[in-house]
C-alpha cells in the first residue's frame, strides 16, 4: 500500500522554518504561534523517523537530512506558487493591475478605457500610474507598459504605436514676435525638456541642425507636463506625436516644422513570458493591441 504524503501544514511549517532558521518568523509568516510551528516540525520528524532541525547555542541549524529535504520542498512550493497564479490568471473574471508610466496612463489609456470595460465588463482594471525600473514585473502588476527599445529579458513585450519626434508649440507662439520659419530659428526660443536635455541635443544632430543651444529651458519630470507647457505658450516641446495627438487635434499645439524622426524608442506592453495567453492578461493585450493597430498613423 502506498505511504500518505505527510500532512501539508506541517510541511508549510517545516519550508518556513527551514527558510528563515527561525521558528518565531516562520510563525509570524504563518499567522501561528511558535508553539504551533514546533508542534508541526515535532509531528513531521515523527512521521519521517529522522531529526530535520539542531539547536545550537540558541541557533536553529537544519540537519544534513533537513537541507537535503528543504532544498527539494523549496522547488516544489515554488511550482506550486506558479501553478496557483496560472490557474487564477486564466479566469476572464476578476481584476487586472496594470502598471505604466504616469504620461501614458493620463493621455492615451484613462480616455480609451471603457472600451474596454464595455468588452470585458467581468474585468476590473486597476491602473498603476508609477516610474519604476523597466523589466522588473513586480508581483502585484499583471501587465505593464514600459518605455525603451523592447529589449527585456524574461518578459513577453509587443511594440505599441510607432513614435515619431518633433518640435511642438502653441499657436500663439507661432503667430507671436519671433518667426518660426525654418529649424535654425528655434536658436529664438525657449526649449522644453522632457528628464534631460538629450533628446534634444540627439534629434537636433540627427536632423542636421547647427547653433541651437540646448543647454537652457526647464526641464520636466514627465512628458504631459512638457506638453502642457508648450500649450501655454511657455517654449517649445521635442514631443512624442503619439502622446500629443489630443493636444495637436484640439488645436492647443501645432508641428511648425514638417521636420520629424522615427523614434528608437516606443511604449510596449509587457507581462510574464510564461501569462501572455492566459485569460483576462491576454484579453488586455489583445484589446490594446487591436486599438493601436486601428489608430497607428505618422500624424
């Protein structure tokens, strides 16, 4: 007759134990007593007939048997973790957290949302406006938007739109004392940066145009704060077309310049390798997907 497994608490216990050296922090991961912790690890040395923990001048050290078990059970907790996320994550029910940089998240998703609700209405999207280190997923976020060159390892990442660069102003800037009638003229006014003063300095050497110092104009942390500015009449913006296109067709900014560059870099969406396909994260990439896909132009 096949043995039974030992009970799952008591091994719960023991990989809490084993992973910390400690019976009170595995008792506080547990949301148990310590006694509890001792009395699980007690009945499991009895169950498998072998000691898995030393106490040693008040130090709690596993045996030889003990490491040899924990480093097994650590492996197996772990797929069973994943396997549990899986599962959940194929459900088209429930919520989504999606976390993305605060610019995108105001100009182009919060407007298009509902569409998506109207399609999915089981799915509650959670939207995370935040910076963070482009991809590292943390635990929480189901999808992200990431900004960069698509280059992340471990993560499934699909180019969103085609980005093209471009000197943005108000009209009223246009229209005012100093004419804008050619590239070497922005020598005349103030220029918006968007974090640094790079992207300037790059799209100005690319596109061959001498004399314009970019070392002055304030600089911004986020780039719907750049474009508000321009809208005001405050400089000129190096915008990203796909993040102004509401400012460009409500008429509050205009491209003086026919002058544009391809972006190198552009907004991806972006989850586990290992989730794209499954349930409600594959239904928001395809949604967004399909979106982009029906708006994608040169503007």
């Amino acid at each position: 007759m096949q043995r039974r497994l030992p009970p799952l608490n008591a091994l719960k216990a023991f990989e809490a134990a084993a992973r910390h050296l400690s019976f009170t922090k595995a008792a506080d991961e547990l949301f148990v007593t310590q006694a509890a912790v001792s009395h699980q690890i007690k009945a499991l040395e009895e169950y498998l007939s072998m000691k898995l923990f030393l106490r040693r001048n008040r130090t709690l050290l596993l045996t030889e048997e003990g490491q040899s078990y924990f480093l097994e059970l650590k492996d197996i907790f772990k797929h069973l973790q994943e396997a549990t996320e899986r599962l959940v994550a194929k459900g088209s029910k429930g919520a989504i957290t999606v976390a993305m940089p605060p610019s995108f998240a105001s100009i182009w998703l919060v407007p298009r949302i509902n569409s998506f609700s109207a399609i999915h209405p089981d799915i509650d999207v959670r939207i995370k406006a935040v910076d963070f280190d482009e991809g590292f997923l943390e635990d929480d976020i189901d999808v992200a938007i990431y900004y960069g060159k698509g280059r992340w390892s471990g993560v499934q990442a699909d180019k969103l739109h085609r980005e093209f660069l471009t000197p943005l102003c108000s009209p009223s800037l246009f229209n005012g004392p100093k004419p804008l009638n050619d590239l070497t003229d922005l020598k005349h006014h103030v220029l918006l940066h968007d974090e640094t003063r790079a992207a300037w300095k790059n799209w100005l050497k690319q596109i061959g145009v001498p004399g314009v110092n970019v070392n002055h104009g304030p600089v911004f942390s986020h780039s719907m704060l750049v474009l508000q500015a321009a809208a005001l009449g405050q400089g000129i913006a190096l915008g990203n077309t796909v993040l102004a296109r509401p400012e460009i067709e409500a008429g509050r900014l205009i491209m003086p310049f026919e002058d544009k560059l391809e972006s190198r870099e552009a907004f991806y969406v972006v989850c586990d390798e290992s989730q794209a396909e499954l349930g409600k994260i594959a239904a928001f990439r395809d949604w967004i997907l399909a979106l982009v896909e029906e708006e994608q132009d040169d503007v």
